[in-house]
C-alpha cells in the first residue's frame, strides 16, 4: 500500500492504493469495481467534503493505475489510516465519523450526511492469504460489517457506521477455498478481530480529533453534528 497526493479544487487530497497485481479475487460495495471479480488494485480517494460530481466511477478510473481494479472514495483524511493484523488478515480503515448513523432509520428521517460540508465515511480494506468461495465471501463481507458496528458501539458512536461506507475483501485466485467467512469461522473470526481492532483505534482517534473527550454519545443521542 502506498500514499500520494493530488490537489484538486485548490484542496490537498491523499490517496491509499494497494496494487495486488493479478492472481486476486474480490467483493466489493465500492461503486468502482464492485460485485466479485478478478481485480488487481484498491483505490481508496480522498475526495473534497461535498462532493458533487456525477461521473464519480470515471474520476477514480482516472486516479488508479489501469487495469481492473476496485475505488472507493470518502472525505475523511486517508493519511490517518488505520492498520491491523490478526493470524496472517491484514485490515486497514480510514475512519470519518462526523455523522454516524443508525442502519434503520425512520422513513422520513432527515439525513445529515446530505447536508454541504460533512466530513465522514468508513471505508475498509481486508486481505487474507486463502482463497473463498463467493458465498464465504459474502458472509465474510457480513462479518467485517458486524466487526465495524461492534467497535462502534464500544467506542460510544451513535450508529453502525455513515450513510457512504464501502469495504472491499481481497483474497488469492487460486488454492482450496474456504466454505466459511463467518465470525466463528477461523479465517472470519481473525477477520473480524483485525477490523475491530483497527476501527476502533480510528474512531478513538476521530474523537480526540472532533468531538468532547468528556462525553461518550449514546443511541439516545442522534447523530452528532
């Protein structure tokens, strides 16, 4: 994985990419690349806060190396990532918690996260050296998921992520595949601890950062601004 900058909108802009090269399959929710499918690289983009363009999957095609690979963007500043490893998974997270929010949500609730000027988004990356079928795939997309809210939860945010979170799962093309990706499987339990761990020293960060140290929020609270 490396960092580099660009400047785009007269702003300063980090961006992570790891380059797997061929031989790796992913899933992904990223709105480049997502789906399963062979892909070779990861983009995560710090992008302006209010982004507005409409042709976001061409701007992080622009960005990547070429080839097929998986982008993901978010306003949170990406050279504050976060990494950890468990038993041979390595997990890295940018972490922006400006408005976290709860997954189900009333039907008329006004959402925050549209408002300009909102800094936030949970994107994670996770590679593991075993190769999965699609359906330990997904159920291992399911486990870094519950492994974020779970950290959340434990650090006092009010929410099970933001309203824009993306992860992307990279494992090897080749080799027996797992069966299982779920919390209580061996290569989703060690999943699972290594997104937790990195979470949740991302959302400890963030709090140092932005928010009142004194004061935890809790689910009776809302969003915070």
């Amino acid at each position: 994985m490396r960092l580099t900058y660009r400047t785009e909108e007269g702003t300063r802009l980090g961006a992570l990419l790891w380059e797997f090269g061929p031989g790796w399959r992913m899933i992904s929710s990223a709105v480049l690349g997502g789906g399963i499918g062979e892909r070779e690289w990861v983009l995560n983009a710090q992008v302006v806060a209010g982004y507005a363009r409409m042709d976001p999957i061409e701007h992080l095609t622009s960005l990547g190396p070429g080839g097929t690979g998986v982008g993901m963007m978010t306003a949170a500043s990406v050279d504050r990532y976060v990494q950890a490893s468990d038993g041979g998974v390595d997990a890295w997270a940018t972490v922006g918690l400006r408005v976290p929010t709860w997954a189900a949500a009333p039907e008329d609730a006004p959402d925050p996260e549209l408002a300009p000027v909102r800094v936030g988004t949970v994107n994670i990356v996770v590679a593991l050296p075993v190769a999965m079928t699609d359906a330990a795939l997904v159920n291992l997309v399911m486990t870094v998921t519950e492994a974020k809210a779970q950290a959340l939860a434990e650090t006092g945010y009010a929410g099970t992520g933001t309203a824009s979170d993306a992860v992307c799962v990279a494992v090897p093309s080749d080799g027996p595949q797992e069966l299982f990706g779920g919390p209580r499987s061996e290569w989703g339990a060690r999943a699972a601890r290594a997104v937790h761990t990195a979470i949740r020293r991302g959302a400890e960060a963030w709090r140092q950062r932005h928010l009142t140290p004194e004061r935890h929020l809790t689910p009776e609270d809302g969003p915070r601004p």
